[in-house]
C-alpha cells in the first residue's frame, strides 16, 4: 500500500537535491518561491521511501519524483497521489520528464504558461552610457515595498535581497530610479540566477530594460553563476527583449489540469 507521510521540506532536502541533479535544464523562480510555501509529502510502500511530491494548499501539484529503482511505477504511484492529495492542477516544466510523462499518459488538458530561457549564445549588447548602476540600500526599501509589480515579490525577501545585492538601481541624469533588476539564486546549492526587471512606466520603451539587464548578467558572470530567465507565455515583449540579449527558450512551463471538461 501506498503512503503519503507529510514532512517539511528540509526533511527531503537530499531527495530534492537528486531531483534538481537530474534535470537537463535547471528549476523555475517562479515554482522554487511556490515550493517554500507548500506542503512536502515522503512517498512510501511498506515503510520504504520511494520519492517525494510537493503540492500547494490549493491542490496543485509541482513537483513528484521517485528514485530510479523505483521510477518504473511512476504512473501508478502519480495516480495514487492525484487521488490523495485531491489534485486539481500541475505545473510542469516542459524538461521534467517524469511528470511530464505521467501527465501526458492520463491525458491531461493542458496550457503554456511560461517560457523557460536556459540558454544563452554567449552575445553581448552595448549598455546604455546615459545609465548608472548601484545595489539597492536599505534607504531603496521603502521604494522598492511600494512597487505593485510581481517583479517584487515576495515583498518580505527584499530586505535580504538588499543585503545580498541581489538588487540593481539603474538611474540616469532625470531620476536616481528608473529601473530596477533583480538578480536572484534560484536554490542556495546551485550557481544559477534567475534575472528580473522592472522599468519606470516613464522610461519604458527606451532601452532601458535591456541595458539593465546585459548589465545583470554581467554580474551573474563575475559571480561565476549562470543565468536564466523566465516570463509570461503572453508577455511578448519581455520574449523579445530576452532573444535579443542573446537568451533562447526550448522549454515551457505547463499548466496540466486533472478535471475532465
């Protein structure tokens, strides 16, 4: 019989580090800032741990992985799981093979949410020289709590955010802020950033995101860290932005939704 055991996410941290290892490409800021707030469940059969699943409170599962002994009854236990955990929808990068199949195989309706960057052609665009770059202070906070974008969310990471410089202030000769770029690691065991932007309503359209953003990873390459990015499936202009700086989406995010219409 199959058992579902919740537990905490530092309790399967060394499962969740073997998951992250084997994927061709690396995990979404998106679902890693889902994760921190859900519930974290060890999979077992006569008290043997097989794999774990991560699911929200709402139902929706974002992440299911078994031991490669083990990965053989992945439909069956994916089955058990969607039925115990009431699952009602998953998010599923396009480069999860294992749930990606088990999805596939209950023939699940689905959309694109997302588009997944996780490569880069190495090229390199000129910088504005009319911008200036700073990190962010703890002066910035105030500012940057009052932003309604979700480029700042989670509202309570900013203050370590600041403390990690992981926040770029892009300014020019009319306004010390006029952009701000966010350079975040996606988990504290692997080199990889996740790049964020946000640009005055004022100044948008100018160049200035891009230029924001070449210097951001410039940053990621001075840390020796690699950059990714992701964004909207509807948010054309951020895909255009990212393509011209060099950044290539072959992945997508998936929203599979278990409800038969």
């Amino acid at each position: 019989m199959t058992n579902l055991t919740k537990t905490s996410l530092h309790k399967i941290a060394a499962m969740r580090y073997e998951y992250l290892e084997s994927l061709p490409r690396f995990q979404d800021i998106y679902l890693e800032f889902m994760i921190n707030e859900s519930m974290c469940y060890t999979i077992k059969e006569n008290d043997i741990p097989l794999g774990y699943a991560i699911a929200t409170n709402d139902a929706v599962l974002l992440e299911f992985y078994l031991f490669l002994p083990y990965q053989n009854h992945r439909t069956r236990l994916f089955a058990t799981i969607v039925e115990q955990l009431k699952i009602e929808s998953i998010l599923c990068k396009s480069f999860d093979s294992i749930l990606l199949d088990c999805c596939l195989l209950y023939n699940f309706s689905y959309s694109l949410i997302g588009c997944l960057f996780r490569e880069h052609t190495g090229r390199t665009d000129r910088k504005n020289s009319n911008l200036t770059y700073r990190f962010a202070n703890k002066i910035d906070l105030p500012f940057l709590l009052a932003q309604n974008d979700e480029v700042f969310e989670p509202k309570e990471l900013l203050a370590k955010n600041i403390d990690d410089e992981s926040i770029v202030i892009a300014g020019n000769h009319e306004s010390p802020v006029v952009a701000c770029g966010f350079l975040t690691q996606v988990h504290p065991q692997f080199n990889y950033y996740d790049l964020g932007i946000w640009v005055d309503e004022a100044y948008r359209r100018k160049g200035i995101a891009s230029s924001t953003m070449q210097y951001m990873i410039e940053l990621c390459t001075e840390k020796k860290g690699i950059a990714i990015c992701g964004c909207d499936i509807q948010n054309v202009a951020s895909q255009n932005m990212l393509e011209k700086l060099g950044f290539i989406s072959k992945h997508k995010l998936i929203e599979f939704t278990t409800k038969k219409n």
